[in-house]
C-alpha cells in the first residue's frame, strides 16, 4: 500500500473530519493520553503571558487537552485540513484560542510566533519531511522553548508490531471503512508500522539540535504504540519570523 502524503491525506482528513471525534471516542484513554502528554509541558503559572503552538490540531481535541493543562496561556493551532478545522470551529473555545488553515512548513513563514511551547499530536509521522518540520518548529520556538510530541511510535519490540496490526485489522480499519474512510485507516496502520520506532524518533529528535530529550510510553493497551516525547531548544538568539505573504488564507479565529 502506498501511503498518503500532502494534499492527498488532507482530503482524507476533510472527508474524515465529520466521524473523527466519534471514532476516537472508542479508544480508551484517547484523550486522557492527550491531556496526560499536554501537562508534560509543565507550563508555569497555568502558561499565563505565554504563546504556545498546538501543530496538527485536527478536530481540536489536542487543543482541549492544552487548554486544560494551560488554561492561561495564548493558543494558536494549525491544521493542513480545512475540514478539520471546521469541525473544531463548531465547538465553544475561551478567546485566548485561535484556528489558523496552515500546514506544519508554512507556520514559520506566516508570521506566526515566536512560541514558548509546541504540542504536536500524531503529526510528525503524517508529514513527508519530518526532519524538516522539526527544524521549522526549532526556528519557532524561543531559546529554551519546549516541545512536546504525542505519537504512534512502536517500542521496536515485535510483540508491538503484532499487536498494533492485529488492533487495525480487527478493529481501525473494519470501523474506518464502515464510515467510508478505509484508505485514511489503512494510512494510519501502515505509517505506523514504517514510521520511526521510539529510540529512532528520539534520536531523530537529537540529530535535529533538541537538547534535553526524553520519552514515556502511555498507559493502557497503547503502551508500547504510543509515546510522549519531551523536547527542549537549546540557548540561543531569538527566532526570526517569516513573512505573511507565502502563506495560505486563515480559519477565522474561534469566539467564546
């Protein structure tokens, strides 16, 4: 099976984006995990006076996991998926929560940031350059700034590999064509299964100038599958934002 990239899986997100939440909310610990991974940024003071990116936002379920864990911060979140986004638009978010329709490469050069803190949620192993992505969220984040990865990363251990196939085939994809989205869970079961394991993704992480590197397995039937990964930038001259005139039109912000 060849993997969607780019503008294909977008569509697929798009077309996805009206099930997502329901399907989802069958896997247990979905977005306790999420909350879990968001209050490893271990943000001060509920993250008040400060701006933090919550890259690959989807349906906006990692955004409510960042905004519990820093109720106070400033919450920009991107998405690739115009449908997505949409259906994030339908649900009540505080004012300091805004929506922007960017990719992960074009955040930099739309003027966003710079940011104290990135939450990615199941995003680097979507996009076809992962190393470029996090070298665009390096440039984002201020010196010593935190990022902080949730994502399908298998342990490397075979008894993961067999499980997370057996899960899939069981389960994911059966419920996933049922809805009419068979090729978007066929995407998810292989990229994971091609993606890096997590000694592999930590090491991307390291090659890619993060400091201060450090995973944990989630909890529940995902130990082994998913991974946290805690990240830092390494002292240094403040990121240089981009300009606005590369990037794509904008969801409109979010009201209460």
């Amino acid at each position: 099976m060849t993997l969607l990239h780019d503008h294909d899986l977008a569509r697929a997100f798009d077309h996805a984006s009206h099930t997502y939440d329901r399907l989802t909310a069958v896997n247990p610990g979905y977005r306790t995990d999420l909350l879990r991974s968001a209050r490893r940024l271990r943000l001060p003071d509920g993250g008040a006076g400060l701006h933090v990116l919550d890259l690959g936002c989807g349906t906006g379920t990692s955004t409510r996991a960042l905004l519990r864990a820093a109720p106070k911060a400033r919450i920009t979140a991107v998405d690739a998926s115009s449908g997505m986004l949409r259906r994030a638009l339908t649900k009540p978010w505080p004012e300091n929560v805004r929506f922007l329709h960017l990719t992960a490469e074009e955040v930099a050069t739309a003027g966003e940031g710079p940011f104290d803190a990135v939450f990615a949620a199941y995003l680097f192993r979507n996009v076809t350059d992962p190393d470029r992505v996090l070298g665009a969220v390096r440039g984002l984040l201020r010196p010593g700034g935190r990022l902080v990865a949730h994502e399908y990363t298998l342990s490397g251990a075979p008894a993961h590999r067999v499980l997370w196939t057996a899960v899939c085939q069981g389960v994911v994809i059966p419920a996933g064509t049922l809805v009419g989205d068979r090729a978007l869970y066929r995407h998810l079961w292989r990229s994971v299964l091609e993606f890096d394991t997590a000694p592999a993704f930590a090491d991307r992480l390291t090659r890619a100038g993060y400091t201060a590197v450090r995973s944990a397995p989630v909890a529940g039937w995902q130990t082994g599958i998913v991974h946290t990964f805690l990240a830092r930038t390494p002292p240094g001259t403040e990121p240089v934002t981009g300009s606005t005139d590369t990037a794509r039109p904008v969801v409109e912000e979010a009201t209460p």
